[in-house]
C-alpha cells in the first residue's frame, strides 16, 4: 500500500537502508550506481574510495613513444 501523495505515492518495498549512513531512503530516488546499496554519490565514494560513474568513465593513459634524439656532435672551435 502506498504512502505519500501522489498515485503511487512510496511503497515501504521501495525503502532501503544506505550502507554507509544508515539512512533510509527510496532506491529508485538515488544518483548513485549502486542504487540499492548507497543513499548519495557521497556515501558510495567515501565507503569505495571512488564512485563507479568516475571508474567507468575513467581511460587509460595513452603511452607516448619517445624518440631518442640522435647525439649532436659538438663543434670544435679552432
């Protein structure tokens, strides 16, 4: 049974309790990736370290090849 305004108002199904806070808050609301698990991007970066929205998005360094620079021969003033 719903509670709340509106038509479908919030099922008490729908209320999770976040792993880092405790707090209880309504999954389907979250920003974070980890809907089910976490109330805010905050609590999900300070319990993982990063959020999985950054790891996802993070690339690869590109590994630039150095060309050596061939050895300049020094000129010998007479």
């Amino acid at each position: 049974m719903p509670i709340g305004p509106g038509a479908t108002g919030i099922s008490l199904s729908n209320i999770k309790v976040c792993a880092r806070c405790s707090l209880r808050y309504d999954w389907r609301k979250s920003p974070t990736t980890l809907k089910m698990t976490y109330c805010s991007s905050m609590c999900e970066a300070a319990d993982l370290g990063f959020t999985l929205e950054a790891l996802l998005k993070m690339q690869r360094p590109v590994r630039l090849v150095s060309l050596e620079a061939e050895p300049v021969a020094e000129a010998i003033c007479p």
